[in-house]
C-alpha cells in the first residue's frame, strides 16, 4: 500500500550508474546462505546466492535458479531443472552438483548451520543430469518447497573445506545480482553488479552496507544523504518525516510485517483453561488504542497468525468488537463476579489477578503491556506487569512453563505452517507450543496443511485453522505492526507490495542526472 | 629489582582468580551463544539446537571448559569467536588501532587542556578564570554524553553542515590521494573526540588545582619565595612539579582504560571499536570474546598498577627509601 506516492513523472529509461547505500543497526556475521543466521547476513546473502525457488511479488512460490519443478501426485517426489547456463561469479558452471552439495553440507551434522530440521524429511537427493535434481521424501512435507530457497553454494570453491571456519565466508562468491568487494567490519559491506546476472544485470552499480548501530544516528545519517535507505520507527514516520521539505526528498513505505504481536495464556492454569475467560480478555481488549498508543496507527489488528496478505488468512473473521458488556457476562458465566464489592472480579475467594510477563528491552511491548493493563482492570482484572531480561525470560519462565501470561511476538515465515507454535505434540521443554494448547481439530489439520501441495487445498486447512485459533483464543492476538522503510527519491521503480520493496532491487535506477555516486569502471 | 620480581610474580595468583571468576559470571548468566540463531525460530527444531550446542563444545561441565579455556590460552590461543568463527585475536586486532589511536588523542588532549587549567585556576582561587572553568569543566562532567553527541550532530551534521555525522571515512576515501584521506578522517573525528575530550576535562582539570592549591601553601614554597625566587621559578619548579606527582598515580589507572573503549561513543558515532566489541560480545554470550577481553584487561590494569606506582617511586625517593627499609 502506497502512502506517499513519489509525484508523477514522465516515462524514463532505466538507466545504469550509482550507489544503493542502505543503513543498518547490525554487521553481518558469516556470509553463507547455510550459516546466515542473523538479519544482516541474510540481507547480503539473499543479494549474492539465489535458490532454487523464491516467491514473488503476490507471495507465490515461483522459480529463481530452477527454470521448472514438479510435485509428483503423491507429494512424494520434487524434481527441479536448472536454467541453462548459469555461473558463479568466478564465471564456473553452476550445476545441478552444486545443489547436492548444498543439501549435503545442511545435513551434514558437524556443520553448524540452525537450518538442518527442514531437510529431515528428505529421503534422498539425486542428480539426474547437470541440470536436473530429483528428492526423495519420506512423507509428503508442503513447507518443504520454501526450504529450497536456501541459497545455493559452490561445490567447487568449498569441497574439503571445513564450512565453519573457511575463509570464503568473508570473502563469498555467488551466482547472485550483486558480487561481493569488500568488507570492513562494523563499517561497511560493499557489493558490485553481476555483469552476467541471469535476469538481467542490476541497474545500480553498486549496493553498499552501511553499519550504524544507533537508531538515532541513523536517522541524522539520513536526513543529511549518508544512507539512502533505512527502516523508520513509527514516531519517526509519523511526526518526523511529515515536513514538506523530507517529503520531497524521500519516499515512504508502509505494509504489513510478518509476524504479529499476542498474549499467550498458560493453559495449565485453570482459571485460563476456560476458553470463556480468554474469549472475555479478547473482548476487553481494544487493539485500535494499542495500535494507536504505541504504533501511532501504524498497524492492524490482528485475529490470527497470518496477515492480511496471506492467503491463509480468513477475510470472514472480523476484529473482535470492543466490547466490555461482553466480556463482563462471559466472565460471569465463568464464575467470575465481584461479589465483594473491592473492584477486582473473584471466584471462591480468590481475586482475578495474574502475572503479565515480558521481556525487556522492548519499548513498545513495555507500553503495550501498560495499555493492556489500564484495559483490563476496567474488567476488574488485576494484571501485574513483569518485566524480565530476554534470556532469563526465554530460559527459567517460558521453557519452565513458570508463567501465566506473556506478551510476545512471533515473526513468522511465508508459508502458512504453524505446526511447531499449536500442534499438541509440540510442548516439551525449549519447544513453542509453551501455552500446552491442544485441539484435536487443529492438530489433524497442521498435519494435513503438510502433506498437502495444491494451494487451494492448503488455504481451506489454514482459513479453518485461523477460525478455529480465533474460536478458541489460546492466544489473544494483538496486532501486526507496519513495516516502514524510506529511501531516496532519486531511485526509481521503488513499489511495496505484500512481500515488501526489495523484491525487484535490479530494476532500480537513477535518471542520470540526479546520480549521487560516480560510475565505476565495470 | 627483587622488588619488582616480587610484585610481577604475586599477579599471577591474582589473574587466575580474575579469569575463574568472569568464566564463572560469564555463564552463569542465562543464555548461550547459540541462541540468537536458534531461539525462538519454529524452524529450528530442539535437535539442532541441541546438536549446535555441542559442536560448540557448550554441553561439557563448567570446569572442563574452563580447563580447555586455560590451555589453549597457555598456548596463547584465545580461541574462535562464536558468533562468526574468527579467532578472537584476530577480531581484536582488527579494533584495537582505532580504540588506542582515539583514546591516545583524547589523553593528550585533556592532560593538555586540563594540567593549564588546573593549574592556573589553583594560582588565582575565587577569581572569575576559576569561577568560570569550573562552571565549564562541571557541564562537561554532568552533561549526558550520548545526549551531547546528538546535539553536536545535528547542530553541526545536520543543520550547519560542517562535518560528517558518523563512521570513519567517507565513502570513496579509500580512492583519493593520502592528504585527502586524512583530512577526511580528521573531519570524521572531531566530533567524537571532541565531545570525549569535554566530558573528561574535569577530572584531571579539579585534580590537578586541587593538588597545585595544595602543593602551593607548603611551607617550601614559602620559603622559596621567602629566599627571593622569581615567581615563575617558583610556580613551575618547585609548585608544578611536586603538584604533578599524584596526577602520575591517575595515568597508570588509564592504561587499561586506553584498549577498552567508550560503548556509547562508539555506538552512536558508528566507530567500529573495542568498546562495541566487547558490549556486543557480552549481549550474544560471545564467551570467546568476552574472557580474551577481560583478560586482558586484567593484565593491563595490573601493568598500569606496576607501572604508576614503578613511576612513582622513580619520582619520589622517600617510596624508594621506605620500599628498600
């Protein structure tokens, strides 16, 4: 959704020439798809290593290094052919080899790579010829196609390396848009256009990563055109870049984000057991104020796990009404009255009053928590608000189930899977279905959303999920907060869409006279 | 010289002591350094998590990693950083010219400003030049660092125009000729050392009067004036020097203090430091980082320790006289 449209102009063409410089809070760590664990590594990776699959703009899955793949009927078999002629950066054949070679070193046990569980499925994995790559399933597994987007690896620059400790990961070389140049930690990453990119090369010359670790410099950093491109705060985007003179030098961005904001409920905890008082909370709960408080407006309320763009998400569930009549009667039905006239609700003597749990460090949760607060004692609910360092939180309070509340998010990936967050199976320790929430329904369901590839299949599980979750509230979901990036005027073909403003980087330029940066020889 | 045997000696003791203790801290406080890239992320199952853990090492007993730890640093190994598998000196290294280049400067630069300073305002207590650098020298201490750095930015980064507002060098630097390239770097850093050199001025600057005050209502100063010396003779041989021996003391302290490096200055003008270093160290339970820092951290203060207290007795000889006793 466009909020700031950049004023009209006349057709151009694209032309070649100048810098993306983007700024970002943190440096990379270990430039390899399989080993790019943090946001910053990922951002640079995705420009250098392409995978087989990717999605597009309206977040289908399309093919990116795979010219063609094929599900067999029973889901059993995916098969994916290369585009012809591909090459690594160091102009070496990219073959159907190199892709063994990735899956070989994610299932490798001493590479220590976090993203080994989605291949656990995988049967086998064979070359059919250099272009031509067949897996072998155990059991038919939907969520795998996303697991082939893991950037693929040069077999020949890597074999009989250790992948841990090898030099490569400070000096990578792709097949990507971009080419790695340069490295300087905690400065500056600098990448080069791919002369021979498969699509076409990238209209800006050069993308550079600019470290700075302080949201405020940042934004001073952009104001005066030392960055290009940054992630605004909400206040930043609301009372900060709203004069005419940054309107004109700047563009704004705003979509939603994937991941939503909730309050999980112990379920072990009788008093939450029953869905009456859930349901109560989520009527008492105004998320247009939060969204207002704390995001100024730059969000929307949630009803499930998937956002709006998602085609999992049920248009048919509405937000629920604000509502504290309601609530007031479902807690009644519940056995919840104040019956001693002190202003809290009680049931056998004891007050309704519980921890609220979360972490710190986080402003706006620390706000949200304080809004749901003054929310619910209006329903005679005393919510305590605990605010815990994130590693003690995670570790001695979710792991341990020794919570009643939290407010939390998740951030989740494209694919609408949520077996690990909601699948009865899923509660041990250190795993994140930590509320214990079970739903013999929900759990046949997850287990089908797997097993099943068509997409309109999947979206009737994943709409009867989101029903359901919303039914049974063992989350009360909050909302789902705006992604806001800026950038320059001067870059043209700027469009948000659902899967955000980067999608489409190598179509990108600068009209030559308004080019910041000097051509580089090629 | 048994003197000083005995004294380097009696530090080791003292460091293993140190280095038990911040292992110990170190993991005790919750968290691993592998969880930023598995925690909380549903596609990272238990197993995987589990098996990172051990390919860390970070499954063994405390006192096996400990005594792993102290081997391979016999060896003079400080091991791999767990966060991107460099060896940890080498991330050191890689931070340590910029954090001693900066800190040598601002250390110049206030013992430069701060010794005048003190010293003048001691000759003329009460007068408006004391009045005034105390006001001066306080706001310096008083004032909100981080908040200082952002007004100098934006007064002279943003509104004015003047200068860079953060990092080390423009973005083309490496491409210019050598005098340009300093230039350049010089602009980058005289925000930063600017504001350092402002808010340290008053420590040195109200040790140094106090001292010089103190010094100068001495009996010997009275009677070197009582004898008839010039008065700059008298201000500067006997009053200055005899003033400067307890700031020699403070010097020592600061030399553990010139690797460490400011987190906040460093942070928010995006210097790439020791400071950042070692406080994003700590937040990702980067142990390998962490123990290498303290280390040698310890080791420095204890030298700097050895050293103020070496120069000392060298400036003094009534500490040479009672030491050999």
């Amino acid at each position: 959704m466009f909020v700031l449209l950049p004023l009209a102009r006349a057709e151009e063409t694209p032309v070649a020439g100048d810098a993306l410089v983007v700024g970002s809070i943190g440096d990379a760590s270990r430039l390899v798809p399989i080993l790019a664990s943090d946001s910053a590594s990922g951002d640079i990776v995705g420009l250098l290593f392409n995978g087989l699959l990717k999605y597009n703009e309206r977040l289908e899955i399309v093919g990116d290094l795979a010219e063609s793949w094929l599900v067999s009927p029973d889901g059993l078999t995916l098969t994916f052919t290369l585009r012809p002629h591909l090459r690594w950066h160091d102009g070496a054949a990219l073959t159907a080899e190199d892709v063994r070679f990735t899956y070989e070193r994610l299932i490798d046990p001493a590479v220590r790579t976090p993203f080994s569980s989605s291949y656990e499925l995988v049967q086998s994995l064979e070359v059919l010829d250099p272009r031509t790559i067949r897996v072998q399933y155990k059991e038919p597994f939907a969520p795998a196609l996303e697991s082939w987007m893991m950037g693929i690896i040069p077999k020949h620059l890597l074999e009989g390396q250790d992948l841990n400790t090898t030099p490569f990961l400070r000096q990578p070389v792709g097949h990507g848009p971009y080419k790695f140049k340069r490295w300087k930690t905690g400065e500056l990453i600098e990448l080069a256009a791919n002369e021979d990119y498969f699509e076409h090369r990238p209209q800006l010359d050069r993308y550079l990563y600019r470290i700075i670790p302080d949201q405020a410099t940042l934004f001073l950093e952009l104001l005066t055109h030392g960055i290009d491109l940054a992630s605004l705060t909400p206040l930043q985007y609301q009372r900060q870049t709203s004069t005419p003179a940054i309107a004109r030098q700047f563009q704004k961005f705003r979509y939603p984000s994937f991941g939503f904001t909730y309050l999980g409920y112990n379920l072990q905890d009788a008093r939450f057991r029953d869905v009456r008082v859930r349901q109560a909370i989520n009527l008492a709960i105004d998320k247009d104020a939060l969204i207002q408080g704390v995001l100024y407006g730059l969000g929307s309320a949630a009803t499930g796990p998937y956002p709006k763009e998602s085609w999992a998400y049920d248009p048919a569930i509405r937000p629920p009404p604000f509502d504290l009549e309601a609530a007031r009667r479902l807690l009644g039905e519940a056995g919840w009255l104040d019956r001693d006239g002190d202003g809290w609700l009680d049931r056998e003597g004891q007050a309704f009053r519980f921890t609220l749990m979360t972490n710190q460090g986080n402003e706006v949760r620390r706000q949200v928590a304080e809004l749901i607060q003054r929310q619910l004692k209006l329903l005679g609910i005393d919510a305590q608000i605990r605010i815990i360092e994130w590693s003690v939180f995670v570790h001695e309070f979710i792991d341990k189930r020794r919570f009643e509340v939290v407010l939390l998010a998740w951030n989740l990936s494209r694919d609408p899977d949520i077996y690990d967050l909601f699948h009865s199976s899923k509660t041990k320790e250190g795993e994140y279905n930590f509320i214990g929430y079970s739903n013999p329904e929900v759990d046949r369901l997850l287990i089908e959303g797997r097993r099943v590839f068509d997409q309109t299949q999947r979206q009737a599980i994943y709409r009867r999920v989101h029903r359901l979750l919303y039914e049974d509230q063992p989350y009360t979901f909050l909302y789902v907060p705006d992604a806001l990036p800026i950038i320059d005027s001067r870059f043209r073909h700027v469009v948000a869409t659902p899967i955000g403003i980067g999608y489409n980087l190598i179509d990108w330029y600068v009209p030559q006279p308004e080019q910041r940066y000097r051509r580089m020889a090629p | 010289m048994r003197y000083l045997l005995g004294r380097v000696l009696g530090l080791v003791p003292v460091l293993g002591l140190i280095t038990i203790l911040s292992f110990g801290l170190m993991h005790l406080a919750p968290g691993k350094p592998t969880d930023a890239a598995t925690q909380f992320n549903p596609k990272v199952s238990l197993e995987v998590r589990q098996r990172m853990e051990q390919l860390y090492g970070l499954d063994q007993p405390l006192p096996v990693q400990y005594a792993r730890w102290l081997s391979r640093l016999a060896r003079l190994d400080f091991g791999r950083s767990f966060i991107d598998d460099r060896p940890v000196i080498t991330k050191i290294a890689e931070r340590l010219p910029l954090t001693i280049g900066i800190n040598v400067l601002v250390v110049l630069l206030v013992w430069g400003l701060a010794i005048p300073l003190g010293a003048w305002a001691a000759l003329r207590p009460g007068s408006v030049f004391d009045r005034a650098t105390t006001v001066f020298v306080f706001l310096g201490y008083s004032v909100p660092t981080f908040w200082l750095a952002l007004i100098v930015m934006a007064l002279f980064g943003v509104r004015l125009q003047w200068l860079p507002i953060s990092g080390l060098h423009s973005l083309d630097a490496e491409a210019w000729p050598w005098a340009w390239q300093a230039w350049d770097l010089a602009r980058h850093l005289l925000l930063p050392v600017g504001v350092m050199v402002f808010v340290s001025l008053a420590g040195i600057s109200r040790y140094m009067r106090s001292s010089m005050v103190e010094v100068l209502r001495q009996d010997y100063i009275r009677t070197a004036r009582a004898k008839g010396l010039p008065e700059t003779r008298v201000v500067f041989h006997h009053g200055l020097r005899n003033a400067l021996l307890p700031i020699i003391t403070i010097l020592g302290f600061e030399l553990p203090a010139l690797i460490s490096g400011s987190v906040v200055m460093e942070t928010i003008f995006a210097l790439p430091g020791m400071g950042r270093l070692f406080y994003e160290a700590v937040m990702a339970r980067d142990y390998a980082v962490v123990m290498a820092l303290v280390t040698i951290g310890a080791v420095l203060t204890m030298l700097g320790n050895l050293l103020a207290d070496v120069a000392y007795a060298w400036a003094d000889p009534r500490i040479r006289v009672s030491a050999r006793a």
